[in-house]
C-alpha cells in the first residue's frame, strides 16, 4: 500500500468514512480528482489533491467565503490541508453541461447562472473578497498571456517562438490591461462556465445554483466570470444569445456599471486573453499531461479569439496575430493530430 492511500485511509476511518463504497465521481484538468463515497442512502465526495501539485487552502478559503455570503457551495465537512484530503457535501450529478445535453431549457439555466453574479457583484468587495486575496492584476494576467507563446506557438510551427515575438506580443497587451480593469472589482471565481454550475433540488433563487471549482479566485473585474460564462470554451451558444445573458448582466448591474462601453471594452479584452491563455493550457495538458481531450475544443477557441478581437481596443493585437499567426495555423497544431 502506498503512503498516500496509507494517508487518505486514514483520513477517512478518522471521519467514519472508512466503510463506504467510493466511486470515482471525476478527474479535471489539475492533479485533483474527486470520488463520491456511498453507505446506504448517505453519500460524501471527497477530494483528493495531493501535495505539493495541488494546495486545498485557497478552495477552503473561497468556499467557506461564499457559504457565509449564503451561496451554495459545498458544506465542507473535514479537511486535511497537509495531505490534501477534503469531505465534502455531495451535489449529486446535475449539472449544467448534463441538464444541458438532455435537453434542459437553456434559457433558465443560463439566467440563473447570471443573477447569481448580479447578487454576488452588486455587493462590496469588501464584502465578497476574502482579506488578503491576490488581485487579478497585469502580472497575473501576463503570466497566464505567455502560455501561449510558451505552449500553442512552439507546438504549432515546431520551433521555440522567438523572444522578440514574445516580447512585441505582452508589451501591446500591457496596454490593454487598464481596461480590462476598468470596471468594479470583485471576487471573480474564474472557471465558471457550465461544468462548474449545478442546479439543485429544493433550493429558490440563486441558491439553487450550486458552484464548484474555484480554488483559483482572485480580486478582479466583475466582467470576467459573466464572460466566462458565456464564451465557453467547451459549448457553442449563439451570439443572440450570448447578447440577450450580457443584457441582462448589464440591467441587472445598472447601479453599479459605469459607462457601457468601459463594460463591453472589458469584456472583449478579458475574453481575448482568456481564449488565448485556454489555447496555451490544453495544448500543454496534452504534450505536458498527456490529456489530449482538450484539443477538440480548439477550433472554437479561434473562433472566439477571432470574435473578440474585432474590438476597436484590441487592433494592435489582432495586427499582431495577422502578422504572427497566419489563418492556416488557427487550428488543432498539426504535430498534436493523430
């Protein structure tokens, strides 16, 4: 028996969860993996994110933060933060992208989803952000911008990118960051979009949206998670559609917005870097992690990169794609098909 299941073994006989059935419930992106744990009619998920890849204290921190707002996140019932062990309440299985694929109406879930972010955002950050949360800011920002450089590029022309292309490339996005920023600040989950949403049973109003994964929240712009959302890297939805949710953000929100505008040219910046950094991402969990089950997704990530930026605020850095990402390149890298 290895140490950790030595560890997790215990963790669980000193929880009295040690005799149940424990069904790999799932496995993301990360080092995580979650497995639903059954005795009788009672069930538990926990969560195995074992060190030092993965740190629970930032999941504990914002769950525990959005249980006291009333918002419904998982009850956490026992943790190990050293071993990275947590029970947690189960939510069962409905979740958006399942509701969703069974033909749920996807008008009902998606404006539940935003008027969870229209009760959270119109509250105070002093309220909603944890003390001591990092900020959203340039450098976080930056930091994600270069995985594309680092990752997407180098698998898709076969050579390292050059450190000038890199350099040209943050050097205009530096110049974006003030607008990306230029709205209210808030706690921004930062992976909400429909895998993360659940619809529960018994629940009114916005707590009948359950939320999950958002170990990665940081202080920053109210139009991120709304973006998320609904420029989903996973999903197709109209852009009718992805206008009539953004309206709906933006009524929702009218005390609290400045000028529509700063809101719109926010919302293309941030949806730009997101896509941008998500091509980066699942090219390297499939050279890095060997997880090439993101790479479908690709084709629609260009789309939306190419969508947002047709914004006026981002013209340097769609001359900078012309220039060093030409159309025949905008796809799955040819190196990573099988």
């Amino acid at each position: 028996m290895s140490e950790r299941l030595e560890k997790l073994n215990a963790f669980l006989k000193g929880n009295g969860w040690d005799d149940a059935e424990r069904i790999l419930l799932a496995a993301d992106a990360s080092f995580r993996h979650y497995d639903r744990l059954k005795r009788g009619s009672e069930t538990m998920v926990l969560m195995d994110a074992p060190p030092p890849m993965e740190d629970v204290r930032p999941f504990l921190i914002i769950d525990k933060k959005l249980e006291e707002l009333g918002y419904s996140a998982p009850h956490i019932y026992a943790q190990d933060e050293q071993n990275g062990f947590v029970l947690l309440e189960d939510y069962g299985d409905s979740t958006y992208t399942r509701l969703l694929k069974k033909g749920a109406d996807e008008k009902k879930l998606y404006e539940l989803a935003v008027d969870l972010l229209i009760d959270l955002h119109s509250r105070s950050d002093k309220e909603t952000v944890p003390q001591g949360l990092p900020r959203y800011d340039g450098e976080a920002l930056k930091r994600e911008l270069m995985l594309f450089p680092d990752w997407f590029m180098p698998a898709a022309f076969s050579r390292e990118t050059d450190k000038t292309v890199s350099d040209d490339f943050i050097l205009l996005w530096e110049e974006l960051f003030p607008v990306a920023n230029n709205v209210p600040q808030t706690l921004v989950l930062r992976d909400y979009h429909v895998d993360n949403l659940l619809l529960l049973d018994g629940r009114k109003g916005v707590h009948a949206c359950g939320l999950l994964d958002f170990q990665d929240a940081l202080h920053g712009p109210v139009t991120y998670d709304v973006m998320s959302l609904m420029e989903d890297a996973r999903r197709d939805i109209s852009y009718d559609f992805l206008v009539a949710m953004r309206n709906r953000y933006i009524t929702g929100m009218a005390a609290k917005l400045p000028d529509e505008k700063d809101f719109l040219a926010s919302w293309s910046v941030l949806a730009a870097q997101r896509h941008i950094k998500v091509l980066g991402i699942f090219v390297r969990l499939c050279v890095r992690d060997k997880k090439n089950r993101y790479l479908q997704h690709i084709p629609r990530l260009w789309r939306l990169l190419e969508r947002a930026l047709e914004h006026p605020a981002l013209a340097k850095i769609k001359i900078w794609f012309d220039k060093n990402i030409p159309p025949e390149y905008r796809r799955i890298p040819r190196c990573l098909q099988k």
